[in-house]
C-alpha cells in the first residue's frame, strides 16, 4: 500500500465515524427548504431565459436574412464581373433556350 492510499483510507474512515450520526431535524428541515426554493427559483429562470433566447435567435436570424438581401442586391448592382460569374450567366441562357424534351 502507497502512503497517499493509506492517508486516504485514514480520511474516509475519520469522516465515517465523524460523520455516522443523522442530521438534526430542523436542519434537515431546513436544507429541504432551501433545496426547493433554490429548485423553484432555478425554474422560473429557465422559463424566462428560455423565452428570452427564443426572442434573440429570432432576432439574430431576422438580421442575418436582412443582412444576405442586401449583401446580394449589392453583389448584383456591381459593375465588375468575375469570368466565372460570365460563364454561369452563359450557361444559364443556354439552357433557358433548350426546350425541355417530353417522356
């Protein structure tokens, strides 16, 4: 047996024996007590946390769909073009002429 092993196995047994009698009971009483409101409390904040998260992901997503609509109005109105954005544009009037053949 290691010394920590065995200063530890002394520890556990101090506290036994410290620890062997119930608790008194108004504490336990008390500690019941505190114990639900803390869990009462805990809950109610859960709730209004919750509806508030819900409320800022809604708004973050409103803003983020705001953001895209002008990022691509802006994206569009520009002048310059990139060749592969030119041979996307080709590429779609090509096929809007092709007429869709019938099975």
């Amino acid at each position: 047996m290691s010394g920590q092993h065995r200063s530890d196995a002394h520890v556990d047994d101090l506290l036994k024996r410290t620890l062997a009698d119930d608790l008194p009971a108004g504490v336990a009483a008390g500690m019941r007590q505190r114990i639900e409101r803390f869990r009462a409390g805990k809950a109610k904040s859960k709730a209004t946390s919750a509806a508030g998260a819900w409320l800022l992901q809604r708004g973050v997503w409103v803003a983020l769909s705001i953001l895209m609509l002008v990022a691509g109005i802006l994206l569009q109105g520009a002048k310059p073009s990139s060749p592969l954005a030119d041979r996307i544009s080709a590429l779609k009037a090509e096929f809007s002429s092709v007429s869709t053949t019938r099975r």
